[in-house]
C-alpha cells in the first residue's frame, strides 16, 4: 500500500524549460511569482533556490562565433531568440505559455 503524501514528498517535480520573450519579461513574471526579495541595502535579487524551488538562469543563448587570439570578433554568434530559464517547483500561474521542450536544451539538470 503507498501513502500519497509520502509518495508526492519523495517523488521531485519534473524540471521544465522555459522561454520568455526577453529578460524583462522574465524578471516581470519572477516578481509576480513572489520570487523577488530585498537584500540588506535595498537592492532586488531573485531567490533561486528554496525548499520548495530551484531556478536556474540561463538567460541569452548563443551559438557559434569566432575570435582571433586577442579576443576580437572575427564572426559574431548568432543570438538565440528569448530568455532561457529552468525551473523545478510548482508552476506559477501563467508560465505555461513560456514552457519549451527543446530536443537539445544548452543545460539542463536531467
């Protein structure tokens, strides 16, 4: 016999993928979800990881690009679209519409 509130503590939430249309965007919904707090001297930060969440910001992706030996731009990379972000923890309201599934993520924690 299992005992559902057992089995939901032992059973971690599935980590999704998301994408915003940009970082303000993100930023904007973390605020809505109460995933802002304050620190010391007033200043915003985003609390990543509690009992009941784990954010990993990934942010802007790029691909390819090339640099000569000091570091210049031979090729700039080109810039993937939106602002990448993992998340595991119950879903806040309205991030389901920025869930992505994508066949190679950059990162993950799969």
């Amino acid at each position: 016999m299992t005992d559902p509130m057992i089995d939901e503590i032992l059973t971690p939430p599935t980590p999704t993928m998301f994408l915003f249309p940009d970082e303000a965007a993100w930023i904007n919904a973390a605020r809505a979800a109460g995933f802002m707090t304050t620190d010391e001297e007033g200043a915003e930060r985003l609390a990543t990881f509690t009992k009941d969440r784990a954010i990993d910001v990934i942010g802007t992706i790029t691909r390819g690009g090339e640099w000569d030996d000091e570091g210049n731009v031979i090729t700039p990379p080109t810039v993937l679209d939106g602002y990448h972000i993992n998340y595991q923890g119950k879903l806040p309201e309205g991030w389901e519409q920025y869930a992505v599934y994508p066949k190679t993520p950059v990162r993950s924690w799969f």
